[in-house]
C-alpha cells in the first residue's frame, strides 16, 4: 500500500471538524448581519455552559478555564446585554450569570440558522442521508458527556 494513501478514516476527524466550522462560521456569519458583530463561536460555548444559569467559577470549570477567563468572557457579553449577573438566592455573596432577554433573543435565532444550516445539508445530502448521519453521531456519542472545555481541550 502506498504511503500517499491515507488509511481509512484518517480523515474522520478533519471532515468532521470542517463541518463543524463550516456550521458555525455560517451562523455566524448570519448573526453578524442581523446586528450581532462581536458574537463568537466561543460565546455560543459559553451560553450553552451558562444554561439557565451559573456562577463565574461554575462557568469556568465547565469551559475548562480559569474564574478569571470565565469572568473576561462575562464581561465582554455583558457588556454587549447577552447576559447579566443577579444575586444568587442561595449565596449572598455570589452572582448568577444568565442570559437577558437580549441573549435569549440571539439564541433563538442562532438556532433558527442553525435549523436553516441543517435543511440546506439535507438539500445537498439528501433527508435520509442527513437523519442518518445525525442518528450515527448521536449513538456513537450517547455514553459521552456533553462538555463546553472546547478551547481548553484544544489548548490543552
């Protein structure tokens, strides 16, 4: 076998991270043209760990850095009213992280355009073909858990 040919599935994992960013880079892409310029991929990470709510701590560790990163990252979505910081009823001296109505609002249609991103896929792959594959990717990861330490596992 010739070295210039690549086993099988040596490109699983670049075909399924140009997906990824493909994805991504169009929603976006979207949300930049809908008045949303300072949007990153890394905020999308970081509402998704904030859920209905978190600590700056709580949000770090489940980002994979540090309380200071976490509150960076905090501090630049509250500045742009994605989130905002309200007393924590259980924790008098601590603050949870959630989203306004604003980020609410941003999340909504970033998923719209996710939605859309997926129906211009099954266009091009077919329904059948893009079911499957999202069937296959959620019984290859069902034992796995979902983990927002993205940029840190990249780093790392």
């Amino acid at each position: 076998m010739s070295s210039s040919i690549p086993p099988p599935g040596s490109d699983l994992p670049l075909l399924l991270l140009l997906g990824f960013r493909a994805l991504i880079d169009d929603v976006h892409t979207e949300l930049d043209a809908a008045g949303h310029p300072s949007f990153r991929p890394l905020h999308g990470v970081a509402f998704k760990a904030i859920g209905d709510g978190t600590t700056a701590a709580a949000l770090g560790r489940r980002l994979g850095v540090s309380k200071q990163a976490a509150g960076k990252t905090i501090e630049g979505l509250e500045r742009d009213g994605y989130v905002e910081r309200v007393p924590d009823p259980e924790d008098a001296r601590s603050k949870i992280v959630k989203l306004t109505a604003r980020g609410a609002e941003l999340q909504r249609l970033a998923y719209r355009v996710m939605a859309e991103q997926r129906a211009r896929w099954a266009k091009q792959l077919g329904e059948e073909k893009m079911a499957a594959l999202e069937e296959g990717l959620r019984a290859i990861t069902a034992d796995r858990e979902v983990r927002f330490d993205i940029p840190a596992w990249f780093n790392g």
